[in-house]
C-alpha cells in the first residue's frame, strides 16, 4: 500500500506505519511520483487540507478531480474524497443527511463542495466528516488554551455540532472504500449532535478551568446530522456513538 505526506520530514512516519511513502506537493497533484508507479491502485482515499492560510482551490478541488480522474480511468475500484460537514448551509437546529441540499456559506467549504461534484461527476465518491476528536484531540485540552479558548467562544451558545472519533473515521473511511457506490455520498458523524454550550461546559468542568461565555446568536443553531444510512449502507457502528460520554477519557 501506498501513502503520501505532504512533509518530507513525514516519509519515515509513513514508512513506519508500513506504508511505502511518497512526498505529494499539493500545488502539483498530477505529477507526483505516486503516478509514476507501473502499480494501478485498486482503491483511493484522498484526504488532504490546506491549512488555515493555503489556498484551498488545489487542495479541495482541482487536486482531487485531478486524481480521481487519473485513478479511475487507470481502473481502480473506487476514489474517495474526505469531505466535511461544513458544506452544509442550515444553520437553524434541523436534521440533514446524505440527500440534504448543501450549499456552504463560506469560500473555503463553497470550493470543497465543488470538488465534491467534480469527483462525483467522475465516478467517485464522497465521505463527509464531522468534527474529529480522540487523542491529541480533546476539548478538554483546547479549553486549557487561551487562543482555542477565544475561538471557540466565538461561535453561538446553542448551535448543533456534529463531531466523530478518529478511530470510528478511519474505520469508515476503509469501509467506504471497500463498499461504497460510486457518485454517492456517505455522512461521517457519531450520529449524537451535541449543543456547543453544553460540550464546553463539560469540557471546562473537566479541566478544571472557567467555563467560556458564548455570544446568544440565534440566527445560527447549526444543524444535526443524521447518519442511519451511512451506517446501514456500509454495516457501520461507532465505537465511541457520544462525544458527550467520551470526554472524560
């Protein structure tokens, strides 16, 4: 199996892992070595992010059409691009799923939704993850953090989250590989939406720090993401079904 880092500090961590290593600039998706191989890749997991400041338009959806269109036409199996659930627009408390309309406010989640279509229209398909948390990913320890703590104050009191540990994503991810449908979306999330005040209120009680004050913005509320059909789709059940449960440890 094949696995690419952006890092080349990144290859032995790879290598490690039992992957063989190929550095992937994220500018130049087409001409990486990973292609250079005389190997057809029978699968393709396609998860990348371009930081904070990158520019998100090789990253989201140049670069991954760019892909899909390489490994699908060399006969591989399946193409899969890790998504988000930000792409979605409701902000007002309702359920979505799969089929739900998605049309994402912001330009970074507009772009990621267009290279959703771009690798659909080619055959591929789509995984749309919640919030990650598990190891060196806790609320608990963001808390602790003044600059964490300041950004997510910044969001409303009551809105929704949709979040999944990062072992129940890894399992989903291979399970999607292994039996997705091509051009259908799946929906990542533990299926346990949780409201922001109600999460960090925990969070900060475990931690042992001031709870945060959160503005009331009534106007966003989120949305709660339904994820029965993925998981009867792809015979899925997460580990870990609450991030409410999961905080203490």
């Amino acid at each position: 199996m094949t696995a690419t880092t952006t890092r080349p500090e990144g290859l032995r961590e790879v290598e490690a892992l039992g992957f063989r290593a190929v550095l992937l600039d994220l500018r130049r998706w087409s001409e990486s070595p990973v292609w250079s191989e005389a190997e057809r890749f029978d699968a393709v997991l396609c998860a990348a992010a371009p930081g904070r400041s990158g520019d998100p338009v090789p990253v989201f959806r140049s670069g991954p059409a760019a892909c899909a269109r390489r490994a699908l036409s060399d006969g591989a199996r399946s193409f899969v691009l890790v998504s988000s659930t930000g792409v979605y627009h409701q902000n007002d408390g309702s359920w979505v799923d799969e089929e739900s309309p998605a049309h994402a406010g912001d330009e970074r989640h507009r772009i990621l939704r267009s290279g959703e279509d771009e690798v659909l229209s080619l055959g591929g398909s789509v995984l749309r993850l919640g919030g990650l948390h598990g190891p060196g990913r806790s609320p608990v320890e963001w808390v602790r953090r003044p600059e964490m703590r300041e950004r997510i104050a910044e969001g409303g009191r009551d809105a929704w989250m949709n979040w999944i540990h990062v072992d129940d994503a890894a399992e989903l991810a291979v399970r999607t590989l292994e039996r997705a449908e091509r051009r259908r979306i799946y929906l990542g999330v533990d299926g346990n939406p949780i409201q922001r005040n109600d999460l960090y209120a925990r969070a900060c009680e475990l931690a042992g720090v001031p709870p945060l004050t959160f503005a009331d913005k009534p106007e966003d509320l989120g949305k709660r993401c339904n994820n029965r059909a993925t998981c009867q789709a792809l015979g899925f059940a997460p580990r870990h079904p609450s991030l409410r449960e999961g905080l203490a440890g």
